[in-house]
C-alpha cells in the first residue's frame, strides 16, 4: 500500500502538469486480490476560467471558479504502472 499513493500521486502530478491542482486528498485506498490491483481513490480542486456576463455594460467578463474533482486511479500492484482511471461525477 505505502507504493501505491506515491505512485498515484506521481501519475497525477504528470497527468496534470502545469495544472493548479488544489486540497489534494486520498480519500480511500482499496487492494482488489482478484485482479491484483490497487484502487485509490483522491479528491481534489481545479481552479476554473468562465465567462460570464454580469452586465450589458461588459459582456463576457471573466471570472474564475473553483470546481472539485473525484478520481479512482487503478494501479498494478507489483509495478505501480497505471492500469486505468475512472471518474466519480460530483
């Protein structure tokens, strides 16, 4: 287990780079013997550029927001290679 969540938190790292990631979190860890693989599960936040419109006046103004993401990121368990990963809509 203690291979997993640095792995994990490498492949994200990776996967997001030059991303804000923010309030990173591990939020569960899960070995499935069947398939011999780990399973863990993170939370964390991304800070997001929308364009809204506050007024006739300014059109499209940008604003920025903050919007959470929940990942399961499935791991070999002998390699810690990155099998797959599955998203949780909040």
């Amino acid at each position: 287990m203690k291979a997993a969540v640095p792995a994990a938190i490498a492949y994200f790292k990776e996967l997001y780079e030059g991303i804000d990631l923010r309030d990173f979190i591990l939020e569960e860890i899960e070995y499935s013997g069947a398939s011999d693989k780990w399973l863990v599960k993170t939370g964390f936040s991304v800070p997001e550029i929308k364009e809204v419109s506050t007024s006739v006046v300014f059109p499209g103004k940008s604003s920025r927001e903050v919007s959470s993401r929940c990942k399961t990121l499935i791991l070999e368990a002998v390699s810690g290679t990155p099998d797959s990963m599955m998203i949780r809509a909040l």
